[in-house]
C-alpha cells in the first residue's frame, strides 16, 4: 500500500456563465432499445441569457436520451447558439448528462414527456462544452462546465451553466 500525503479537501470554484431555456417540439419515443426507451427530442429555439453570454439558441439542434428502466434519463444534447454581439458566428453546445428523481426511493410514477415537475424532486446536471470560431467567444473552446437543470417547463429544459474556474 502506497502511502499518500495528507491533503486538505479541494474545493471546486465555479462562475455563473448563462441561464439557458431550451423550446422543443414535439418528441419521438422509440422503445425496446438495448439500455431503454429512446427518446428524441427535436430542438426548436430558445435563449441563452448571462453575464457569459447572451443569444438565442437555433431551430435544428436535438436531444437523443435514452430513459432505462430505473427511470433514470442519460442526456445526450447538441444545438446551437447565435450569440447576440455576433449571430454570424455560431457557438455548438453539446452536453451530456443525467437526470434522476430523488424525491421518494420508490421507482418514478411515470410522466409524459415534457410534464412539468417540481425543480427540487430530480438531479438534473449536465456538462457542456463549446465550439466556436468567434473571435469575441473563444475562450468557451478551452472551458469546463457544468449546468443545472432548474426546471422542467412543457416547453423544454432550463440550465443554469457555470464555468468551473
């Protein structure tokens, strides 16, 4: 046994990047998938507010989550931004992530897809990354994210995303 140095405990700084609220359309389930019910979800819009960034997110992106049986959903996301100070250079966001009721130990009563649901009853994180040519966003190539899902609206997810320093 290797013996290691006593440490103090590292803490995890983050900043407030952006709030963003994500509009979808109508979803697609697709059951019997080897590890759950499929679940696309299209993206139609939506709007990225913060001291980070501000734009609107584009129609086209989408959602591909696979709900399993535990009813745990693994998020697997991507879609665009057009930041307002430069909506000819796009910014992609992809995020993976999970959301998992916590509020009672039994396995989640089901619910239709995009019902809403008390922001306290799930852990809902996802970490985001970003690609961009824009001169003026760029420093979003080399981040590390991490978001909360603050609330389940009919219309689609709402993150609040944090740079980790």
């Amino acid at each position: 046994m290797t013996d290691t140095p006593s440490l103090p405990q590292m803490t995890l700084a983050t900043e407030f990047l952006f709030r963003i609220v994500i509009e979808t359309s109508t979803p697609l389930r697709v059951p019997g998938m080897p590890d759950g019910d499929l679940v696309v979800v299209p993206i139609a819009g939506g709007t990225v507010t913060g001291p980070g960034l501000t734009g609107t997110v584009a129609q086209g992106g989408g959602d591909l989550s696979t709900v399993t049986a535990s009813g745990q959903t693994q998020l697997d996301c991507s879609l665009l931004i057009l930041p307002e100070d430069d909506p000819d250079h796009p910014i992609r966001m992809s995020y993976t992530g999970i959301s998992v009721r916590t509020a009672t130990a039994a396995p989640p009563p089901p619910r239709a897809i995009g019902a809403p649901h008390d922001p306290g009853e799930a852990y809902f994180r996802i970490t985001p990354r970003f690609k961009t040519d824009a001169p003026r966003h760029a420093a979003l190539n080399g981040l590390l994210a991490v978001g909360v899902g603050c609330h389940r609206e009919k219309s689609g997810p709402i993150y609040d995303v944090y740079r980790v320093l």
